[in-house]
C-alpha cells in the first residue's frame, strides 16, 4: 500500500450526506488500485433527511459520526488532516457535499466552503495533487477553486448547475455518466455518477474510471 488517497465524506446518505454507493464504489476502486483510503469528514451537526420519506425530521446529526458508519469506524476528523499526508483527495457526491461541505445547494456560485474542508482542497490545488470529485461535488470544487484556477469539471448534463459552475469561473464540459472529465492542468477529475445514473451499475463505472484517472495522475 503505497499511495493514500483522502476520500472526504459528509454523513451517511444522499439526502442529508455521502450517497454511500458513491463512497463504498469509491473506497472499493481506491483499494483495488493497490492505493489506502484515507476516510474523513468534519466533526459539525445537520439537519436529518428522513430517506424513506424525503421529508426533514427536524433532528440533527453528526457528520462525523454518521460518516463513520461507511466508513466501518475508521475516519478521521478533517481538521486533523494535513495536505502533505496524502497523495490525492476525492470528494463523493450525495446532498452532503452541497450542503455540509460547503451550502452550494442553497446559494450556488456564491457558496462559502467548510473553513477545514476550504484549506485541505486548497492546499492540494496548491501542491499539485490530484482532486477527484463525483456527482454533485465537482460544484464544491469548482466553488472553492473557481476564481483562482477556473478548473474544468462535469456534473452530467443538468443545466441549471452547470450554468451556476460556470458563474463560479470554472468550465462545466457535458459528459455521459460511464466516462469522467479530466483537467490535466490542475488534476481535476470528475464523473456524473448518481446526477445522471439511472442503473447503480453506470454510476459504478464511471466512478471506477475515475479513481483509476485520478491514481493515474500521482
């Protein structure tokens, strides 16, 4: 085991969280790449999304503690976290990313980051490792790194938040949910996944691609 890859997760569940067949797809591509998943989250609170209604509960939960059920107990809390430690980042997608890991969801290019997760994402864009991010979180990344690197990402197709990724100075380029965008000039990848995937084996696919294009790029 060579390589560590930090995987930044945001709960447990595409409503309110990580979409957990992304992140487990994610973690499974990882290892059989011969790399170390690093699994970590920021240890703030939520608001619960009751998944078999869609509806909010009106609870809280952790971000930490609910990540730390993909990842079988063995995650770190991403203030504790440093750049140089890792050899590249990826970001699942699921609501998670969009509204705890930045609030995308609700105020699009004009997000505000996580304070830990801002610092890790810049601190890699500036050592040069690669970022890899999936389904909705490809908008995190173009929100954190927008005015400064005007990366070139892929959320699928969908109009609306390519047209708010592209207010955040970053390129949106449309993509089939089997394949991935790479920007080799700053060491972005991106795949759709669950933005377009209608058969949980697309989604598998094009994220498998992705990390493999991400471990490509150490």
């Amino acid at each position: 085991m060579g390589k560590k890859i930090g995987v930044v997760l945001s709960g447990c569940g595409v409503y309110d969280g990580s979409e957990i067949q992304e992140a487990v797809f994610t973690l499974l591509a990882i290892d059989r790449g011969g790399a170390e998943a690093v699994c970590m989250a920021p240890d703030m609170e939520f608001p619960e999304v009751n998944h078999l209604s869609g509806e909010a509960s009106g609870a809280k939960r952790n971000a930490l503690v609910e990540a730390a059920r993909i990842a079988r107990g063995k995650i770190r809390n991403i203030k504790e976290v440093q750049a140089a430690e890792l050899d590249a980042v990826i970001f699942p997608g699921g609501f998670g990313a969009a509204k705890n890991l930045c609030n995308f969801a609700e105020k699009g290019a004009g997000a505000t980051i996580h304070t830990e997760v801002a610092r890790l994402l810049t601190d890699m864009a500036a050592a040069k490792k690669p970022i890899g991010a999936i389904c909705i979180a490809p908008a995190l990344i173009a929100a954190a790194l927008g005015k400064e690197y005007r990366p070139k990402v892929t959320i699928g197709t969908d109009a609306g938040t390519a047209a708010a990724i592209r207010e955040t100075g970053s390129e949106h380029v449309e993509c089939p949910v089997t394949e991935f965008v790479v920007d080799r000039d700053h060491k972005i990848v991106t795949t759709p996944a669950y933005m377009l995937a209608e058969r949980i084996s697309d989604a598998a696919e094009g994220i498998d691609k992705a990390v493999r294009a991400v471990l490509d790029l150490i």
